[in-house]
C-alpha cells in the first residue's frame, strides 16, 4: 500500500505464529453489502496457542504476498 515497501506483520509474542485476531466491533454497512471493521481493541488472541496473548509488529521481509503462495 505504501511506497516504502516496509509491511508489518503481527504476531503473538507467545509461539511467534501470524495466525492471530484482534477483539474488534464489525458494523454492517449497506452500502458495501458486508462488515466493516470500526474499531480493534487491545485484547488479543492466538489460534495456535488458542489462548489470550500480547501481539508483537515485525517487519516482514520477503512481504506477504510471497509467503502466502
Ligand atoms: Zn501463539
């Protein structure tokens, strides 16, 4: 998205696994027939650890599109 070609990754500070969401509030808009997301909260989760957890950024080198092939 940006110029500088820096992509940040998040990933849980426990297992170091990308496979992570954010409690967040979802509203629906009409408009684009589908949820848009409103706000993400502070409160993490790990589906690896499938546990609560703090997130770590990372920069992500080669980006992502890269790693998910
Ligand atoms: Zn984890």
């Amino acid at each position: 998205m940006d110029n500088t070609g820096k992509r940040l990754a998040m990933i849980c500070s426990t297992c170091g696994s990308d496979d992570v969401s954010r409690d967040a509030w979802a509203d629906w808009d009409v408009r684009q027939q589908d949820w848009v997301l409103r706000v993400a909260f502070d409160n993490a989760h790990c589906h690896r650890c499938d546990c609560e957890t703090s997130l770590v950024e990372v920069e992500v080198d080669p980006p992502l599109t890269a790693i998910h092939s």
